[in-house]
C-alpha cells in the first residue's frame, strides 16, 4: 500500500484524495490517501508520525507550511527561499521537503501559453502564495515581478527576502500607482485570499483594479479556485484578458508531489478530471 495524506487545519475540504488515488488507480498502484486534520500545537508530532507509521508522504496545507520546517532532515532550496513546504518525502529514514506550489503555477500557465520567458509581471499580496508565486516566476525566466500590496512593510520585506532570486520593486495598493504599474504587465497573478468566497468585498476588490489599463494580450491568473471564475477574472475576461483559473496550479503542484512520491510520471488528465469531479 502507498500510505499518502495531507497534513492541514482544517483540512476535510481537501481536493487532494480525489486526485492522487485517481492517479493511483490509473498506474496501477494501491494508494491511499488521507486527510490528517492536525492542530498547530501537534505539528510536530504529526511529522515525526509519517517517519514512524512508514508513510511514504504527504502534503502540508494551511497554516502547517512554514511550522513543519524544523522537523524535517533535509529542505529543497526553493522551499527553502519561499519559507514553506508543502510535499514531505519519506526517504527511508529521513523526511525530506519540497514546495511544489512554484512548478505548479509555472506549469499551468506554460499549459494556457503564457509567455513567461521575458514577462513583465505585478503579484498582488505578500504572502505565502505571492513568495511561491515570485519564485516560481523567477525560475521559468520573467524579466521583472512587481509586488503590490496593502501591507506595504510586508511586501517590502518580501522584496528583501527574495531579491537574490529576483529584483521585486514594491507599489503601494493605491490606484494611481497601480494603474501606472498595470500598463506595463503582461501577467498579473491574484495571490491573495481577498476573491476566495465571491462576496461583496471580493467585488469591491475587484473593482478597485484598473485591469483597463493592462495591455492587449495581458493575461490574469487568480491562485483562488473556488470559485473558479472569481471577480477579478470576470473582471479580466470582460476586459478581453487571457484568464486563467487556479484550478491549475492546484492540479500541477499535486502532479509534481506524485512524482515525488511514487518516481512515477503522473497521469495528469486522469487527475485533473478527479478534480471536475468534486
């Protein structure tokens, strides 16, 4: 039995069983999937669990990110550089961590043929989302990644934090600066939580955008996927921008976690209907 799960508070909403004991089946393989529901004082203690019941892996979702960090014997330098791993490995005794967030954002956009090589790009939001997001950019070659937000100190410490991977000029959430910032993005990637339940402040967020001032052929990604058409990119769409729903990053990070837990390619239609499914 391949014994996978996800670590998480809560954590009963999870799409990821769906996706990887469909792509379980599909290979052949007997997997697994559970959902731990962890609280942060037992982090710890849920870690060291996978090396002792012989887990072969899990993924780690909010708020558990950044706290499994300590307890793990080995960190990959892009989580490292984000601050957060969401993919533990057991490699026989050790437990090793990944963040396949950043691949995952740079697949799915390379999937919607978006040109990343050379992009000038505007995060909206400093956090956990925003640092995958700009490492995961940086990687796949944009020229340039703007940060605007509303916490303006912690946009400026991210900014410090990652320069080493990339520059990241900061722009304060007003309208005028962000309009100025718009005109030349040709991608802007939606990391906060502010569209995440479609209510009247996620309209209003939206409507403060002056997506108008965007380019032609400027494409919007929103990380949220629920729902899947969010303000902003109805927004985007009625601008005639090319949208792309977060749907995709989380199908690819969990493709990318797969592979680190079986050594297998992942059959990532079989898993991305998993996904329709739910």
């Amino acid at each position: 039995m391949v014994q996978l799960g996800i670590l998480g508070h809560p954590v009963a909403h999870s799409k990821s069983p769906a996706m990887h004991e469909a792509a379980g089946r599909a290979l052949g393989l007997p997997v697994a999937y559970a959902r731990f529901d962890v609280l942060p004082e037992f982090v710890g203690d849920a870690v060291r669990g996978v090396r002792a019941l012989g887990i072969v892996g899990v993924n780690v979702t909010v708020p558990h990110k950044q706290a499994v960090m300590p307890f793990l014997d080995a960190v990959d330098d892009d989580a490292r550089l984000i601050g957060a791993v969401n993919t533990i490995v057991r490699d026989g005794a050790l437990l090793r961590g990944f963040n396949t967030d950043a691949p995952g954002l740079v697949r799915s956009l390379e999937e919607a043929a978006i040109p990343l090589a050379g992009a000038s790009v505007t995060v909206l939001g400093a956090g956990g989302a925003a640092r995958a997001a700009i490492v995961g950019l940086a990687r796949a070659g944009a020229a340039s990644v703007t940060i605007v937000a509303r916490r303006l100190a912690a946009a400026q410490a991210l900014a410090a934090e990652l320069g080493s991977a990339l520059p990241c000029p900061v722009v304060a959430a007003d309208e005028a600066a962000l309009e100025t910032t718009l005109r030349a993005t040709t991608l802007l990637v939606q990391s906060t939580s502010a569209t995440l339940d479609g209510s009247a402040d996620a309209v209003a967020f939206a409507s403060n955008l002056p997506l108008d001032a965007m380019p032609p052929g400027a494409a919007v990604v929103d990380l949220v996927y629920k729902p899947l058409e969010t303000t902003v990119l109805a927004k985007a769409r009625a601008a005639g921008l090319v949208c792309v729903d977060g749907l995709g990053m989380l199908l690819h990070q969990g493709a990318i976690a797969f592979e680190h837990f079986t050594g297998q390619k992942p059959p990532v239609e079989v898993m991305r209907a998993a996904l329709a499914a739910r």
